[in-house]
C-alpha cells in the first residue's frame, strides 16, 4: 500500500492529527483543557491507543468524545468493569473511549480510541487541575509533558510495565497548539518559558491578568515549562468552595472544603545559623540514558558530568563535621564508602577522586535496591540524613519506590531532581513529598548546580520539629483535614492544606488556622484568618484537588495494608463520586447513539509520543543507549571517505564530510579531547574541606594570573593561606556574582575559615587582591 499523510515509523497512517491544549492559572492552581483531534484516513475501522505523560499529581476531572453532532461524557467506573465495558462494546460494533492511568506510574495515561470508522473524526477533550510548584526563585512551574521515554522495568517485577510507542522529536507527527491565561490578586510580574513564546498580553491596568501562546512550530524535543512570577508571591491564602448543589450533604462533594496556602517565615536569627551537622546520603543515576546532552544547547553537556560538576560544588560546599556518602546506580549499584565517613580533606578528595571517574555505564534505571541498602544503614545519633536522587526519572516501578522512601519518611529527608525532558514528575515529586524534601527539575537550558546548591541550603536549615494545626471555626462548624499531617517546613517552601467545613455558618463568619512548630529549640506559630464566603467562579477545582489528595493517601494506604479490598472499595467510591480519576478507576464512554453496527476487523494504531532517550549526538561521535543493542558496547559515529554504511543510527546531524558508521568497543575508540573546563569549577575544584586554599601554581592559573605575580603582591604579614583565600573569594565576588547560589555555601565556609585564624593583615590582602584582580569588591561584601 502507498501510504502518504502522517505516518509512523513502520509507515502506518497515524490518526492523530492535532493536539490544543489551553491552560486556565489562579493563583498557584492550573485547569488543563486538551482537545485531540482523530481522524481515520484509512479505508478499515480502527482503534488508536496513545501512551502519554500527565502531571503526577494531576486529578483528571473529565474526559468526552464530540463524533459529528454527537457528544458523549465518560464516567469514572471502576478499571476492570470499564476495560470490559470497552471490549463489550468494540465486540458489538459500537464506539467507545477508554482513559485509564497506569498501574505502575501516575503520571502515565493510556487513551484508547475505538471503532473509528473510515473517513470519520472524533475529538477527545480531556480535563485535568493541577497545584503549581514553587522553585527556589518564587517562580510557580507549570509542565505539559510533551516528552515520554520507555520507562525501564527492574528484572523480576511484577507487570509488563508501560508499553511506549515513541519516535525521535523531528518525527512526531501531529501538530501542539497551546494557549494560557493567568489571573491572580496580585499583579503578575513576568512569564518566562523553556520553548518560544508569543508576548506576554496584560488584560487590565493592574496586570493581575494576562495571556501568552506557544510559538507556532513546535518542535517536541522537550516539555512545555512555564514559570509564572507574581509581586508579593508568599502572601497566605485561603479560599473556601461551595459544595455541588447535587451532591449529599455531608459527603466531600457536597460540604464547603478550604485550600490553606501557608508560607511560613523563619525569625532571622535562626536563619543565619545554619545546621553544622547531618549525614548526607547522595545517590547519582548512572544508567545509559545519563549519557544524553543534559539539554539542546550546542555545547551538549551529559547529564552524569552535569551531576559530577554538581558533586564538586556539594561535596566543597559541606559543612566540617558532619558524614557523607556517594551512591551510584544503574542495573546494579556502588558505594564510595563501606558507610558514610566523617567529612574533612581526606575523605572528601577520596570521594571526588571517585567521582571524577563515574561514567554512565550502569546500564537500566534500579533505584529500589540503592535505597534498600541506603535505609538499612543505622542512621548516625545527632546526624540528621540528608538524601540527595540524581535521576532522569525513567522507572517503570514508580510506586514501589516512592512507597519504600514514606516507610523511612521519620529517619530522613528526601531531596530529589529530575534532569532533562521526560523525567517522571510522579517519581520525583513523590520521592521528595513523602520524604519531606523538595523536588527539582532541570530541564532546557537549566543549570543543574543553582538548584541542588538550593535544595542544600534547605537541608542545612534548623529542622523543624513538634508541627500541630489547629483550627478555629464559628460554633456548629466543624473541620475534616484531607491533606496528610505536615512534618516538614522550609523557609519560603509552601505547605498546602485541604480541609472539609461542615455545619451551617454566616457567609459573614471567619475562621482561622494556626501552624505551630518549633524551631532550632524555640516555640513559633504562623496564623492565618480567613473568610468563610465561598469564592464565586471556582467551580470545582479545590474539590477536586482535595479529592486527588484523599485518593493518594487511600491508595498509598492500599499498599500497605491487609484489608486491602476495602481501601480499595473506598477509593473506588470517592473517585466515582468526585469524577477524579484514581490508579483503580478508569474513565469509560461508549457511543449507545449510533445505530450503525461498525463492520469488519479493526486495525490496531499505536500514536507515538516524542522521545529522547535513544541517542546522543555530537559532531565528533555518536553514541547511542547501549541497552538498544549488544551488551558491552559503546557505538560510535567514526568519520571515512565510505559510503557504506554498517550501522544505522536513525535520524542523523549532517556532517561536512560522507561518513560510515562503525560499532567499535570502547577500547578501541580513541579518547575525545576534553573541554577546557569551567572557571568557576576550576577554583572550587582546588578549595579545602576547611574552607581554605592553598597558594600555589594551580591557583594563580585559576585566577588568570602567573604564580609569580600572586607571590609578589602578597602583603608582608599575610600568611600564604590567608592571602590565596582572600584572592579566590574577591575572584568569585568579581567576576562569578551571576552564579553566587553556586559558590555562597563554600564562600561562607571560607569567611569562617578566615575568622577562625584572627589574621591581623585582612584589609590589607583585600587591597592588594583587589588591584591584582583589577576589581573593587569592598571588605564588608566578602563578610570579613
């Protein structure tokens, strides 16, 4: 058959042909709607099945079919009576749609299209509200997935795992179309975004209201990340939702529920003195896919050497005193240290010695057994663990794992990152949320290192301790908290609260809620008053979002418990009851209208999601995830005047020169020149654990100058180290104030250092190193 229009890799007619999604934010919480347009251009009936990613803490909310005239509105049933109900009825002739989320993952959705008759369209709409993250810089993060990578299957787990059609970015065949609309009490200070937008368009004089569109051209080589700035962004909010008119009274749908957003803020003498003790636990992927550019950028940094230039920062940035250990993973797993060591010069350059030689060659993603052996380490008495995951997020056992880190939620914190596109947000989010940590996601042109320095500098707070909330109501109200107890909060980090209100009270009644806590040995308390009038034009957006909350408790419950079956049955009744779908429900709609019997045996179309995972290339060789061919190579792209070809790596850069492709053990390939390295990461690399540098060769080449021109300007009474600290910190100060949340850590260790040695010649070295350096960084700036 000649095919033409959108086709597959096995040149099969793919039926999707377009994607538009519009995105709704309030405040710090988003309503998804995407539509997706079938049509069947084949001369058979068929069924199309897309594998695609969701937020993994999104509540789907609804899901319908528009075929011509005729619009039909799924329900949630429960998943096994809804995947019968969908054979029942493609056996019978009729049409039906089937949305289900994946056993293994949440944040993995299978839509199934059936019965599409030739020459015949359907559109999908599906509906889904989500919470917006905070970042580190008070951004609020939005992410479409428009990336899913094969999800690995550790050897021996149950399942078949996630089943993913995916082809390379350039050859996804259907268009995106995407559209936002931003409205909040505060004014809205910018929108910035990973892909290219169209101008941001303010709505009204005061810039609470705004809209911005997605570039026309899309390329699908990465997520849709959106990161919204608001003036005055850690204001607390509550807002009280009116229940459904036609919901029972006293059920979750039908009472009041209030979503309390706090941001607790830390006196500031607690805050200037950091924790000086902890055991932290850092655990790297090390997995084929590490070995992908960490983003699209020309220079075509991987992911492991973006992660080892961030253990350099970490591993510099610790505090003397406390214990540290490497991890790494892949098919199977490594350790630096039997158990975690006490941190100084030894162990540290020990362990970056290790680290300077990991390469991505641990072949799948097995981040269970790590943990396993990391949790049945006794933890160390008065060294809170700290544990940092380095991952691209590709597990297929995604439950289990976030599982296994809640079992060990009360001897640690969880501090996560997904690095690049089509990292698991429900892994990451999950690991960090049940560990009480924070999640990170380094994506596009991100630098890895601000935001782990980030999530350290949370680690390194005062550990919250004692956290109670109370809630004070008008007399005939009373309160159902849904959301988990809090056990963690972080400076600037905010903690949502969901709660059921029933009993009668005047809309002009108040309540208030008090977060209690104490701090580094103190007693603090962040209140907040509230109004009881339900918010008009909400709709039914924070009951659902409280609805997906209370499932994932249930289901986290499910997991873990004997009766099994009736936390189940419980799950299945509120999922049915909220429209929210759940991991034991699914979304079924069958088209009982049409008349016609549809004929004839159905073609099976898979519709392919972009995915990055199978290659790396650079102008010099080509390397591809070895796990897609013989165990023990490493493929390169070797440049000949031939024009044959031995290997066919697929979708190829253009080269100057006609070259073949050759298969050649890692041996054999001579070893690619290496870049120039970072300034910065040069002068960290030759830091001290105490803080410290030394004067020598080394450093002045860092700092752009001879060795002889350091020595000579060295004032008199200065001792060596003192001198060539002073010169690193003005360097850093000078030159690196763009990239401080890399460097502050170490630099403050190094002001104390320098306290430490009470130097009577501190103003004159910073003179001196001042007119070397060429710059005028005042002694108060370095905190001297």
């Amino acid at each position: 058959m000649d095919c033409c229009g959108l086709l597959t890799l096995q040149k099969e007619p793919v039926p999707l042909k377009s994607i538009e999604v519009e995105l709704e934010v309030r405040d710090h919480v988003a309503t998804v709607v995407s539509t997706l347009n079938y049509e069947n251009k084949e001369d058979k009936p068929l069924e199309a099945v897309f594998v695609f990613p969701l937020p993994g803490d999104a509540a789907v909310c609804h899901f319908s079919a528009q075929i011509g005239q005729t619009q039909i509105v799924a329900e949630v049933k429960e998943k096994q009576k809804a995947r019968e109900e969908y054979d029942d009825a493609l056996s019978s002739g009729q049409q039906a749609f089937l949305l289900e989320e994946s056993d293994e993952s949440p944040d993995i959705f299978s839509l199934r299209v059936g019965s599409l008759p030739p020459a015949e369209s359907a559109s999908i709409r599906l509906e889904y509200v989500t919470e917006l993250a905070v970042q580190a810089d008070d951004g609020l993060r939005f992410c479409l997935p428009g990336v899913l990578n094969p999800r690995y299957q550790p050897q021996g787990s149950e399942g078949a795992g996630v089943q993913v059609t995916s082809v390379p970015a350039s050859l996804v065949p259907y268009s995106l179309s995407f559209s936002a609309r931003v409205s909040s009490p505060r004014p809205i200070s910018k929108v910035e975004s990973n892909c290219s937008l169209d101008p941001l368009q303010y709505l009204n004089t005061d810039q609470t209201q705004a809209t911005v569109k997605l570039a026309a051209g899309h390329k699908f080589d990465r997520d849709v990340e959106l990161l919204i700035y608001y003036k005055d962004a850690h204001q607390p909010t509550a807002v009280v939702e009116a229940g459904q008119a036609s919901a029972e009274p006293g059920s979750l749908m039908g009472d009041p529920v209030v979503m309390v957003s706090l941001y607790p803020e830390f006196p500031q003498s607690v805050m200037s003195s950091t924790a000086s003790c902890g055991e932290f636990v850092f655990l790297v992927d090390r997995s084929g896919s590490m070995d992908c550019a960490t983003n699209n950028t020309e220079q075509q940094e991987t992911r492991i050497s973006s992660a080892k230039d961030t253990l350099l920062l970490l591993l510099k940035s610790l505090p003397m005193g406390c214990y540290f250990n490497i991890y790494s993973f892949g098919s199977s797993y490594e350790h630096i240290f039997p158990k975690s060591v006490e941190y100084g010069e030894k162990t540290m350059e020990e362990a970056l010695k290790k680290v300077e030689q990991m390469k991505a060659d641990l072949g799948g993603t097995e981040i269970l057994e790590p943990l396993k052996h990391i949790y049945s380490q006794p933890c160390i008495p008065t060294q809170p663990r700290q544990l940092f995951v380095f991952t691209d997020g590709e597990v297929g056992n995604t439950k289990e794992v976030i599982d296994l880190v809640k079992k060990n939620s009360g001897s640690h914190r969880c501090f996560s990152f997904g690095i690049g596109e089509g990292a698991s947000s429900a892994l990451i989010n999950g690991m960090a949320k049940e560990g009480g940590g924070h999640a990170q996601f380094i994506t596009g042109t991100d630098r890895m290192q601000p935001k782990v320095m980030q999530s350290l500098r949370f680690a390194l707070q005062p550990a919250v301790e004692d956290v109670s909330v109370t809630w004070d109501l008008p007399k005939g109200s009373t309160v159902t908290v849904l959301s988990p107890p809090i056990t963690t909060i972080f400076q600037g980090k905010r903690s949502l609260i969901y709660a059921q209100l029933t009993g009668q009270s005047s809309e002009a009644a108040e309540g208030c809620v008090t977060v209690k806590y104490s701090l580094a040995g103190h007693p603090s308390e962040n209140q907040l008053h509230f109004s009881l009038r339900p918010a008009e034009d909400t709709g039914l957006i924070v009951h659902r979002l409280a609805a997906r909350t209370l499932i994932c408790l249930l289901e986290m419950e499910a997991e873990n418990n004997e009766e099994k079956e009736e936390v189940k049955k419980k799950v299945v009744q509120l999922s049915v009851q909220s429209g929210v779908s759940s991991s034991f429900t699914a979304f079924i709609a069958v088209n009982k209208d049409n008349n016609k019997e549809i004929q004839g045996p159905l073609l099976h179309r898979d519709i392919p999601m972009a995915g990055l995972m199978g290659f790396a290339a650079t102008p010099c060789c080509l390397r591809a995830n070895i796990s897609s061919f013989s165990p023990g190579l490493d493929y390169y792209c070797a440049m000949d005047d031939s024009e044959d070809s031995d290997v066919d790596f697929g979708n190829l850069p253009e080269f100057e020169d006609e070259c073949y492709y050759e298969a050649l053990p890692d041996e054999e390939f001579p070893p690619a020149k290496k870049p120039p390295r970072d300034p910065l990461l040069q002068l960290v690399s030759l830091q001290k654990a105490s803080g410290c540098w030394l004067l020598d060769p080394a450093l002045a080449a860092a700092l752009g100058k001879t060795n002889e021109e350091v020595e000579k300007s060295k004032p008199e009474k200065a001792s060596s180290e003192v001198w060539a600290t002073i010169l690193a910190l003005i360097w850093l100060h000078g030159f690196k104030m763009d990239a401080k949340d890399e460097w502050e850590l170490l630099a403050a260790k190094a002001v104390s250092w320098l306290s430490a040695q009470k130097a009577p010649s501190v103003t004159e070295c910073v003179e001196a190193g001042n007119i070397l350096l060429g710059c005028s960084v005042q002694k108060t700036a370095l905190g001297l």
